[in-house]
C-alpha cells in the first residue's frame, strides 16, 4: 500500500509542476505584453457596448409593441364605430324621417306657390351696331 501513496503522491506532484509551468507561462507571455492588456480593453468594451445595443434595442422593441397594441385596440373601437354609424345611416335615409327631421330639427318646410319664384333663362342681349353706353342713355 505504500507503494501506491507514492504513486499517487508522485502524480499529484507532477500534476501540481506542469499547471504552475503552464500558468508561469501564460503570465509572462501575456503580462509583458501592452498589446494584451489593449486587446482585452477593447473585448470588454465591445462586449460592455454590445450589451447596452441589445438592451436598448430590447426596449424600442417593447414600447414600438406596446404601440401596436394600443392601435389595435383603436382599430377594434373604430370598426365598432364604424358599423354603428352604417347602421344609424340605413335607419335615417327613408325619405320620411329625412323629411320629419329637416321640419322638426332645421325649421325646413316646403315653401307655398306664393314664395316660389321660377327663373327663366334669357337667351342673350340682341346684337346691336351701336355702342353699349347709348343703350343706357348715355349720349
């Protein structure tokens, strides 16, 4: 059995030497470089600015959505309006209620033979040789 705590003693170690390489590796490679550090800055400004687009956007989306709801609705109650008012029209259009109304409402009435005055056309002035200021008694 102690030879098997060694073993695994000896793997752990080994285990233990090559992530401390890898990792000491790493670090110097990348911690040296200005470059990284810009690299990475960028990255997360990308990814800050990416997230606050896709908020953003996300927002517009709810408010347009709700807006679209909200003329539905004005649709729905346009339509029902709609159809009231061809209904109130059909009611209103015979020829006697028209007329009870226009008396009833508009003080309309038919006038009397007496209050008629029927206009005839003329058919002209008769063409004359003589100048249109002699025709009023001008000289």
């Amino acid at each position: 059995m102690t030879t098997i705590k060694t073993t695994d003693t000896a793997d752990e170690y080994s285990t233990d030497v090559s992530e401390q390489a890898v990792e000491r590796i790493i670090s110097q490679q990348f911690t040296d470089s200005k470059g990284f550090i810009i690299l990475m800055s960028l990255l997360v400004i990308a990814i800050l600015y990416s997230s606050i687009a896709t908020a953003t956007q996300i927002q517009h989306y709810r408010q347009d959505y709700g807006k679209l709801q909200q003329m539905k609705q004005d649709y729905l109650k346009l339509q029902v309006e709609h159809r009231r008012l061809l209904l109130e029209q059909q009611t209103f259009s015979t020829t006697q209620q028209i007329a009870h109304r226009a008396v009833s409402e508009l003080n309309m009435y038919f006038p009397a033979a007496t209050n008629k005055l029927i206009l005839q056309p003329t058919t002209g002035r008769p063409k004359s040789k003589q100048p249109i200021a002699n025709d009023k008694g001008a000289p």
